[in-house]
C-alpha cells in the first residue's frame, strides 16, 4: 500500500506542472486576443490593414492558427483583391467552415453569454457576438453586392459563410443546404452542460498513457514495479456507458526469470514484456463539465514473452525439420493468459475534446492458467497511470 501512496504522489506532483503550464497558456491567450480585438475593430471600420498581419501574428503566436486568424486573412486578401485561392483552400481543408458555422448558430441562442464562458477554449477566447463578428459579416455582404469586386466562385461561395448566410454557403460548398436547427430534435443535455462541450463529448477519442504496474501480493514477487503505456480508442464522452478497446504495454524491467515447460524440457527464462489486447467499459458517477470520474471493468487477453521461439519449414502442408523448398513459419512460446482489470478514472477537461487525468486500477492475472508454467507468478497488481485523451 506504500508503494501505491508514493507513486500517487509522484505522479500528482508529476502532473501539477502540467495542469499549471496549460492554465498559464490559456490566460496568456485569453489576454493577447483581448488586447488584439480592441486594434482590430478600429481598423477594421477604418479599413486600415497595414497592421493586421502584425496583430494576428502575435495573436497566432500565443494561441496556434484558429478559424479567426484565417477569417480575417481571407477578408483583408478579399478587400485589397489580392489573390485568395490558398488561403480559402487552406481554411476548408482545417473544417473552419464547420467552426464558424458553430459558432453563427451558437450565436443566436439565448444562453449564449453562458455557452461563450463555459466554452471559451472553443470559441477562440472571442465571445459570441462580438462586435468583431458583426464587422465581418458587415464587410462580407458588402463584397457581395458592390459593383466595384468581382469575385470568383470561390470567394462568393466563402463570402455567403463570412456573412452568416449559410443556406446559399452550402448550396454551393456542398450541394445542399445543411437541415435547420430544430430546438425539439436536439438531444436532451443536461441543464449544467452548454451543448458545444457536448457536441465535443460526443466525438471518439484516443487515450495515450503512462505509468508503473506494481505487485500488490507476495514476500518476493517475480514481477515487481514496471513501466507500462497504452493506447486505447474511446467512444464518446456524452453517454452513461463508456468504451474502452486498445493494447496495453508492460516493460519487464524489473523481474527475475522463471522456469518454463518446453517439450518436457524446463527452460530458464526472462520476460522483455507483457502485451494484453482488450477493453473496458466504463460508467460516468460523476461529469460537471470540467471533471469526470468513471469506474471502470476490463478484460483482456495477455501475452507475457519468453524469448522461446521456433521456426517450422513446410512443404505442401507438410511440416519438416528441414528447409525443402517450402515456406516456413515461426512459433512463438509465451506465457498466455487473461487480464482483468478494476479501475478507477478520473478526467479534467482542458479544451474541446482534450482532457488530461489519472487512471489507478487493479489487475488480477492468473498466469498459471497456462499449463507450460511451471515456476508460480503471484496474480494479483496495481496500476497507477497518467493519460491524456484527444
């Protein structure tokens, strides 16, 4: 139980600087987008561009290229009829079209100062309704009717998305205009959830973790600490149940050989590592939005290596202990079993569908359930893990 303390602690302390550089990043870009909105409506009603690369430089520099940044490229290259053709291409091909879509329609919501301050990350740090929206779309319609553009199907097609008319944007993106926001056909969301998190939640996932696995019975255990990574995909963060299916890793750094049942011969063996192929499902006790804690179950089929290994040549079907102009194959000797595993997450939110959190678990591994084991490998482990999901 110690060694499950300490190794909690190490990982909490792990994990603070973590938590701390991404909050700071947040603030810092929270602060510069403030700052750049109030330059850039005055120019932008001056049509005064000279300072506008500057300005979404630094904005860029401290938050990555977003939908805003580009947005305003496209204007100002539409404005000063300069050529536009990359820079429209660039902007579709990163789906900006289906985040400013978003965010006209969250626009219109009557709880949209609360979806704006639940979800700023989301929104690029620039409210819903700001005025720096209606000066584009102001702009937009303009470009659309003056005589004095004449636009190519392209930048009249991204014209009708800047201003917000976007029945004639995906008349022309994609055929068809996409169906209307009907309130009575959206999914039920809880109360304290802004349906942009949940539209987010509702995406599939990766999970990336890393951590120790440690015996938690026996005086001298053959398998003690040990590094293990997985990778998993997830379903959706939106619903009661969730599932888990990937590979599991353990590096068996840290144990002492065994003995092992070879054609009635016993072979003194070392283990490189554990590999188990399985899933879990999972069930939300608790989800405000920014942390969710999920108990978990999971079962999986575990290969623990031997370094034992064969190769069969075959001819015709037929096996040979020699090379006949055949094909061959290699046989593998490992310790094989299954994996059970209780665990407990628990997740927070950092932006969109990004979260960061920590896994502990228990894992009960018969390993001489395979008859070819002859040394006893004690079943029973804890996990602690650090994860990331994106």
């Amino acid at each position: 139980m110690a060694k499950l303390f300490t190794l909690l602690l190490f990982l909490q302390l792990l994990a603070s600087p973590i938590f701390i550089r991404a909050n700071n990043n947040l603030q810092n870009c929270e602060q510069i987008t403030a700052i750049a909105l109030e330059k850039l409506i005055p120019a932008l009603q001056k049509n005064d561009y000279t300072q506008l690369e500057s300005i979404l430089s630094t904005v860029q520099s401290a938050c990555g290229e977003s939908e805003f940044t580009q947005r305003m490229r496209i204007i100002q290259a539409l404005i000063e009829k300069k050529t536009t053709a990359d820079l429209i291409a660039d902007y579709l091909s990163h789906n900006y079209h289906e985040v400013l879509t978003m965010r006209w329609d969250y626009s219109v919501e009557k709880e949209y100062r609360r979806i704006y301050q639940d979800n700023k990350a989301d929104f690029d740090y620039i409210p819903l309704n700001h005025p720096i929206d209606s000066l584009t779309k102001l702009k937009a319609n303009a470009l659309l009717v003056s005589s004095s553009y004449t636009l190519t199907a392209q930048e009249e097609q991204i014209s009708y998305l800047f201003a917000d008319q976007l029945d004639k944007f995906y008349q022309s993106y994609a055929g068809e205009a996409p169906q209307p926001i009907v309130e009575e056909t959206q999914p039920v969301v809880a109360e304290n959830v802004p349906r942009a998190t949940y539209d987010y939640n509702k995406r599939a996932g990766v999970v990336i973790a890393a951590g120790a696995e440690f015996p938690i019975t026996g005086s001298d255990p053959l398998f003690k600490t040990n590094p293990t990574v997985s990778v998993m995909y997830a379903s959706g963060l939106s619903s009661l149940f969730l599932l888990e299916g990937g590979l599991k890793i353990r590096i068996n750094s840290n144990d002492r050989s065994f003995d092992y049942n070879l054609y009635n011969e016993i072979e003194h063996v070392n283990s490189g590592a554990s590999f188990s192929i399985g899933g879990n499902v999972g069930i939300k006790a608790f989800d405000n939005d920014k942390i969710i804690i999920a108990p978990k179950a999971g079962l999986y089929f575990d290969v623990t290596t031997t370094g034992l290994s064969e190769v069969n040549y075959y001819d015709d079907g037929y096996y040979y202990d020699e090379y006949e102009e055949g094909g061959s194959s290699v046989q593998y000797h490992n310790v094989n079993t299954m994996r059970t595993t209780l665990g407990l997450n628990v997740m927070h939110h950092i932006a969109g569908k990004k979260y960061i959190g920590l896994e502990a678990a228990y894992h009960y591994i018969p390993y001489n359930w395979d008859s070819s084991l002859i040394t006893t490998i004690q079943p029973n482990y804890a996990s602690l893990q650090l994860f990331f999901r994106f």
